[in-house]
C-alpha cells in the first residue's frame, strides 16, 4: 500500500484509468440520474433574490409552534406561507421564519408583522404587538428575474470562452471534453443542492462559477501533459489510451495536492461563517465551492480524460495504431534455435527468422602424422 502512494506520489504510477471508463461513467451516471430526479421532482430551492417575495424574521418569548403562525396568517391570503421555527447557535433563542410571496399593499404588510409579533410574545410598553421586532426583506419578483438572466447570461459567456481557449491552446476534442466535465460537475453540484434542500442565493452562483474554473484548472493541467506526451512519443508508436494514462498518473498528485490544498481554507470557511459568525453569506459561499471542488477534481481525472480517450481513438491514425498493436500482441513468440553456422534476421512482423547456413564438408580418409604436415609446409630442418 506505501509502496502505491510511494508511486503516486512521485507520478510513477501505473493506474489504468482508461479500460476502467465504464466503471467511472456508470458511477457519475448514477449522481447524474439522482440530480436530474431532484432537480425536476423536488427543485432548486432558490432564496428571494431570484424568485421575489417577502421574508418575516421574528425571535420567540413563548412556546408558540409552526401551526400558531401558519393559523395567524391564514386570514390574509397570502399563499403558500412555510414556516420554519430554529435556534440561534450561542445564544439558544428561538426565532421564526416566514417567507410568502411578495405583497405590494403596505397596510397588509403592517397587519402580518402585527399578526406575527402577536404569536411570538414580541409587545411594546403598552401591551401592543411590537413590529419593530419583526425584520423583513422585501424583494420585488422582477428584481430577482433580473438577477437570474444576469446568472445565466454570465454561465454562457463562460463556457463560450472556456471553448474558444481550449480550441486555439489545445484541440476542438479538448475543448468538448472539458465542456462535457463542465457540464456534469454544474449538474451534480446543483442536484446536491436540490436533493438536499440548500438554498441558491447570489453568492452561491458565484461560487458556482468559481468551481467551475478549478475544474477548468485541473482539466487544463491534464490535457497539457497529453500534449506534451503526444508530441515526445512519435507518430504511430504507442495508443492514444496510452498516452493518456500515462499523463493522469503523472499529474494525478498534483491534482489531488490542488484541491486539498483548496478544500482545507474552504472547509475553514464553511466552519467559521457558518458556527462561529453565522453569516449566511460566507455559509452559501464556502458550501459551494466546497462540494464543488470534490465534483470538479473528479471529473477533470475520471470524466474529461477518459472521453478525450474514446474520441480520439476514434480518428484513422489511432484506429491504425490500435490495430498494429493488438496484432503484434496477438502473434505467437518465435523462438529462435542456437544452432551453429546459423544467422537471425527479423521480418516485417517484428518475429525472428533463422537462417541455416550449409557446413562445410570435411575431408575422408587417415589424418596426416604432425611430421607429415611439417613436411608439406616446406624443406625439413637437419
């Protein structure tokens, strides 16, 4: 196991990633499925700064419960009125929360903060509910379709200059596998978030878009060394696969080593604005960029890189060099015989033929004495 992460951790590793494609596709297409059924079926749960409407935040003396609100607010008309009854952390108050849709008519407005401070034991010197301590926030719905055009229109912009760099750095097949990861890493991020129920403000489509570019980090990273392995290996030498394999194993501790390096000031993030400051703000922010970074990292290594795989093994060139080489691996070793007078020569198959040369034939009849074959070399010495 040491010995693994030894490997991994100098980018000597030998993982196969590529044969493994499946395995991974069947995974993301499992969350992907699961996001899709939560993003239709129970839906985004958006915050008032995208769909509008007004938000009654008052703090509970009694033991008033969630029905004592929702039969206050019966007789208004207001629509659908969830109410949500939470502790403050530190100081243990609890406090109420209501949200319906907005209301334009400022005298129906003073009688629900009057309603609602009533139910809450909230009341003034003179025994009056108390509407000052009921805070509101009042958004009007074409303010928050604004701000959802401006969110949507900003993703598109991204992704048609997340296409045009990868095209012109790289190749157009890049660029689709670095959308397609783009693409699942938006989909899986938003499903958590419907699946979960969290609640989509500004600040977590902006950190939506900042997930986006550490994913967009890591696929680069990627698809760098690809290049540079393609280019270093030659024309017709080894499988596209490969060289793709070989490029993830060398860069996938860097990958690791940039997102834990992001995720631990994120969860610090998370930590401190949501137990210790309690600001919102900081909590939609880092919850975000925090699951985001964990989809992102695992795309750009197990999405991006096996789909860049499977496309370019599809182009002539590569077909050509996948069949070479499975023809190669599939023909039987020769075995070649040491025989003497025999020569080795290789065909175009890459298998070794021998050659056997004829001996010479050696001379019959009685072997001459070693004074014979002095004699015959010349004049014998006295």
């Amino acid at each position: 196991m040491f010995a693994g992460l030894r490997k991994v951790a100098k980018g000597e590793s030998n993982i196969d990633f590529i044969s493994r494609a499946k395995v991974w596709f069947a995974v993301s297409g499992v969350v992907l499925v699961a996001s899709i059924l939560g993003l239709t079926v129970r839906g985004l749960n958006l915050g008032l700064e995208f769909k509008g409407g007004t938000s009654f935040t008052v703090p509970i003396k009694n033991g008033a419960t969630v029905k004592d609100f929702s039969d206050a607010l019966d007789k208004f008309n207001v629509g659908e009125a969830p109410v949500q009854i939470a502790t403050v952390r530190g100081t243990g108050q609890r406090q109420a929360e209501v949200r319906v849709k907005h209301i334009e008519d400022r005298q129906v407005l003073t009688s629900v903060e009057q309603a609602l401070a009533r139910v809450a034991g909230q009341t003034d010197a003179s025994g009056q509910p108390d509407v000052n301590a009921v805070s509101i926030e009042d958004v009007g719905p074409n303010w928050g379709r604004q701000v959802s055009n401006k969110a949507l229109r900003g993703l598109i912009v991204f992704l048609i200059l997340v296409v045009i760099y990868i095209s012109l750095r790289f190749e157009p097949k890049m660029a689709a596998a670095a959308l397609v990861a783009l693409f699942h890493d938006l989909i899986a991020t938003a499903g958590i978030y419907a699946l979960i129920g969290f609640i989509v403000t500004p600040a977590t489509v902006i950190a939506l878009l900042t997930l986006l570019g550490y994913s967009l980090y890591d696929t680069v990273v990627v698809f760098d060394r690809v290049r540079e392995n393609t280019e270093a290996a030659g024309a017709g030498r080894v499988t596209y696969s490969d060289v793709v394999n070989r490029s993830v194993n060398q860069v996938l501790m860097r990958s690791l080593n940039t997102s834990l390096t992001s995720l631990l000031p994120v969860g610090a993030l998370l930590f401190v604005g949501s137990y210790l400051l309690h600001a919102e703000t900081l909590k939609d922010l880092a919850l975000a960029l925090f699951v985001g970074i964990l989809v992102g990292t695992y795309s750009s290594i197990f999405i991006a890189s096996p789909v860049l795989s499977i496309w370019k093994e599809r182009e002539p060139k590569y077909q050509a060099i996948r069949t070479r080489t499975t023809t190669r691996g599939a023909a039987p070793p020769a075995t070649a015989v040491a025989t003497a007078g025999a020569s080795t020569r290789m065909t175009d198959e890459g298998t070794v033929a021998t050659e056997q040369r004829p001996r010479p034939s050696r001379p019959t009849g009685p072997r001459p004495s070693p004074r014979g074959r002095k004699r015959r070399g010349g004049k014998r010495r006295r």
